[in-house]
C-alpha cells in the first residue's frame, strides 16, 4: 500500500506477525501515526505465504519515533515487534546488549517486559515466548548498547515481577556456548539424563562451593538432587538441582533466587534455555 512517492523515508521493522496480516492492514494499522510512503509484508517467492514480518516506511521521522514509542500493537490478537529498519543490523546480528530472562509469570506479555526494562537505555526488540496457555517462563529483550543491558541486569536481577522472581543475564549466541563443551547447556543435558524430574539450573555460586553445599541449601523444599559443575576438583560457579515436583521446584525459585549466599546472588530458574 503506498502514498504519494518520497525521496527518503524512515523505515520500520515490524515482526511477529500473524500469518494473514497484510500490506493493506499494516498500512490501516500505521497510517494514524502519519503519511505513508508504503508497506510491505515478506513472503515466501514459491507459497507467496507470509513470512511473519515486513515493513512500514514513514514520510517523516517524528511519525515513525512516535510508533515506536508504542512498540507492541496487537493486531489480529497477536503482538508485533517493532524497531528501526536501519538502526545498525550488525547489533542484531553479533547480539551485543542482548539479556535473557527466565522465571516470568504466565501472565507477563512483551508489553509488560517493555515497560518495566524500557528506562534502561534503547530499545531494538523485546520478546516473551507463549502459547495459548500465556508466557512460558522465558524472554529476551535486546538494547541498542552493552550497557545498557548491564545496568537492567545490575538493577532488574532477582527482582519481584508480577509475585514471581526473575533471573536476568546477557545472552549467549550458540556459537559461543558451542565453544565451551562445559557450559550449561551440556551439562544440563547430561544431568537430565541422569535425573528425571523437575530441574533447576542455579548459577552464581561460590566457586567453594560442593555438591553437598548445593544439596544443604535447596533440601528445604523438598526431596533433591543436587550437582555443582567442577573443573578440576573447583566449582564453576554454576550448578543443577532436581525436584520430584513442580510444586518444589517453584518453591525453591520463590525463596532462593536473589538470595545472598556467601557474598553472591543466587539465579535460579528452571532450565527452560536447555
């Protein structure tokens, strides 16, 4: 859908879409904001199908800022992602200022997380992952500088959101957890194999610290497993436990994530990123 032609237009982003959205509703969906140079939803060139993103470009700058600013639409009952077109692709691509997040409630939407991270800095993405039952406990949100990400982690980590602790760290691509064969991803992999059950990944530990420690501090909400990951007979800071229930897992991530245990925060979630 296009208007009158443009020199230079302003370009946004826009994914998440749902799979029958089209350039006629992105245009519908956009056009209050301000003039329309045009729309286009990507799709694939043998189905025709829609790809699930596109693109709305802007006669004037201050319209797209000010779409921005909203960021999460709800258009045919699924939120979009929206970010600049041409602000720097390569942040995206080496994820600099990219954070995960785990132990969110069922009920916190992208526009919740938005809103709560949104003073840290500028924004490129923000995603919870869901299906029909609400959030799956996990999300992302991508910031435009390192630094930014640093100071949400520093000031979010631990923090109460919706009555339920999360767990915020910068994220890691898989190529650079691939270069390490003892990160947690292989050794919850390992781990599970071993323990079926309800598993809990918990890192920051003290580098003293021994599976007897581990198993000690988490015994209080339930029946457990515990193993700290060691290299050569010294802990990497990071470990698993493992509940019979849901009900204890859920309970140890209540009262354990955030606390301070010999001078260190504890993060602990369940091991939804494994």
């Amino acid at each position: 859908m296009a208007s009158s032609a443009s020199a230079l237009v302003f370009s946004l982003y826009v994914g998440d879409l749902h799979l029958e959205v089209s350039e006629v509703m992105l245009y519908e969906r956009f056009i209050p904001f301000g003039p329309i140079q045009s729309t286009r939803v990507c799709r694939d060139r043998n189905t025709w199908r829609s790809l699930g993103y596109g693109y709305v470009n802007f006669v004037n700058r201050s319209d797209a800022e000010h779409a921005v600013e909203f960021l999460m639409f709800d258009l045919m009952g699924q939120p979009m992602r929206i970010v600049w077109a041409d602000r720097n692709p390569a942040l995206r691509i080496t994820g600099v200022g990219n954070i995960f997040i785990q132990g969110l409630a069922k009920n916190i939407t992208s526009l919740n997380l938005h809103d709560t991270f949104s003073g840290f800095g500028a924004i490129l993405s923000c995603k919870v992952f869901a299906d029909e039952n609400g959030s799956k406990g996990y999300g992302f949100f991508h910031y435009e500088t390192y630094e930014a990400a640093e100071r949400a982690i520093q000031m979010l980590n631990g923090m109460m959101l919706n009555d339920q602790r999360v767990s915020i760290s910068h994220f890691r691509s898989f190529q650079e957890r691939q270069k390490d064969k003892s990160n947690p991803e292989h050794a919850m992999k390992n781990y599970k194999s071993l323990f079926p059950g309800e598993h809990l990944y918990v890192n920051n530990l003290h580098y003293s610290w021994t599976d007897h420690q581990l198993h000690r501090a988490f015994s209080p909400f339930g029946t457990v497993n515990a193993k700290v990951v060691m290299n050569g007979g010294r802990s990497k800071g990071f470990g698993f436990v493992c509940y019979a229930s849901r009900e204890a897992a859920a309970q140890a991530i209540t009262v354990m994530n955030g606390r301070i245990i010999a001078n260190r925060r504890l993060n602990v979630a369940f091991s939804v990123a494994f």
